[in-house]
C-alpha cells in the first residue's frame, strides 16, 4: 500500500493537501469493496481502521 497527497489548494500561505492510500485489487476482492462506496475511518491508537459505511 502507498499513501500519496496533493496540494489543493493555497489559503493564507498554508497549504490544504488531500490524501489517498492505494490498495491493492486482491485485498479490495477479498472485502467485496466496489469503487464510489463511502467509507469510515476510525483512529485507534497508531493504527488507522477503515470500514464500509
């Protein structure tokens, strides 16, 4: 997996990215994700969990 960013935009000299993490066909396959469904995301300690909505 690849977390990855981009500036969107600049605001009063700081800046605003948006983030993405790439996630391999077979782990998305094996979870019966499909593209456009909304996910959560939950901190819990240092690890960050991601469900269906």
């Amino acid at each position: 997996m690849r977390l990855l960013s981009q500036t969107s935009r600049e605001y009063k000299g700081k800046e605003y990215k948006k983030f993405w993490i790439i996630i391999p066909n077979k782990l998305i396959e094996k979870l019966g994700w499909k593209t456009s469904e909304n996910l959560e995301g939950e901190v819990k300690g240092d690890k960050l969990i991601i469900e269906k909505d």
